[in-house]
C-alpha cells in the first residue's frame, strides 16, 4: 500500500505519480501488479525502494501526517509511520 507520491523508474523515465490524483495516471505502476520482486529495501529516515527483476523501481518517502506505505509478506509487515519511522513486525 503506497499512500502518497511516490517515484516509478524504468530504464526510459521516472515519473512521480500520486495514488490520491487520477487513476488513470497510475497506469505504469500497476503493471507491476505480479512482478517480480527482486529486492526490497526500508531505511531508517522511512524511505522504502522496491526493485523488480525487469530493472523497473518504485521509491517512496515518509510522509508528515500519515503512513507513507506498507509492506507485508510471508510472516512480516513494515510500515512507514508519520514523520518517518519504520516499524517491522514478524511473526513467529
């Protein structure tokens, strides 16, 4: 879940595209519903990079007021909180 602008980078262009404007502008980002995830990385300001095997990326920064993004997977879910911070759940 991305709640805010985020960057969507492919090897022609990078784009900001914004999940509360226009859906019909999100179309580049949701082709990557069923990619492949190649890599994920969170960092401690709350910025989260998202690699896909196809060289294709989306970044997201921390928002002031609100999650900026969630991230679940098999036993796991991060979230950016407001203002920036990271928080990581697993299951056991």
């Amino acid at each position: 879940m991305i709640a805010g602008p985020f960057r969507y980078r492919s090897a022609r262009t990078v784009r900001v595209l914004d999940p509360q404007g226009p859906r019909s502008a999100l179309g580049p980002a949701l082709n990557l519903v069923g990619a492949a995830v190649a890599a994920a990385q969170v960092f401690r300001d709350g910025d989260l990079t998202v690699s896909f095997a196809d060289d294709r990326s989306l970044e997201v920064s921390p928002l002031e007021r609100f999650e900026a993004w969630q991230v679940t997977g098999p036993g796991f879910l991060a979230v950016c909180r407001p203002g920036g911070e990271p928080s990581v759940w697993l299951s056991v």
